[in-house]
C-alpha cells in the first residue's frame, strides 16, 4: 500500500499555487519519473513538492492531495 502524500496548495504570500504534472523520461523516452510542482503567478515562484519513481501517472486522491487550506514554507533560491 502506498502512503498518500499531501501537498500545501497555498503559497507563503496566501495565493493558490497552480499545480502541474511533469514526467521526467530515461533514455528510451519512457516515463521513469513524475514531478508534481506549483506555480504562484503573483510571485512568479515555482515549488517542486514531489518526485514519484513509478511508470504510471501520480493520481490525485491515491498517490497524493493537495490541501488548498495549507500554506508552504519559504524555500531556498536558486541564482
């Protein structure tokens, strides 16, 4: 059995991060990898949440939840 993760869907400035799914492929163009991130528009911040090993596509409600109610930290920038 898999442990559902659960992922802040709020930014530390209040708004709702936008969520995306992006597979990462090996060699052979197959999907080896998921990368679920957000994206806060008003500051024009992206926050990787996860990374799933699996084959398949990560499902909401099964692999992970998003709780809009929880806001994130402030993370480390990249220059």
């Amino acid at each position: 059995m898999k442990k559902i993760k659960l992922f802040p869907g709020k930014h530390c400035c209040g708004k709702e991060f936008d969520m995306r799914i992006m597979d990462a492929k090996d060699d052979n163009n197959e999907s080896a990898a998921w990368i679920v991130y957000g994206v806060c528009r008003r500051c024009k911040v992206v926050m990787v949440s996860s990374m799933f090993l699996q084959a398949e596509k990560p499902k909401l409600g099964v692999d992970f939840i998003v709780d809009y109610d929880k806001k994130s930290g402030k993370g480390k920038k990249w220059e």
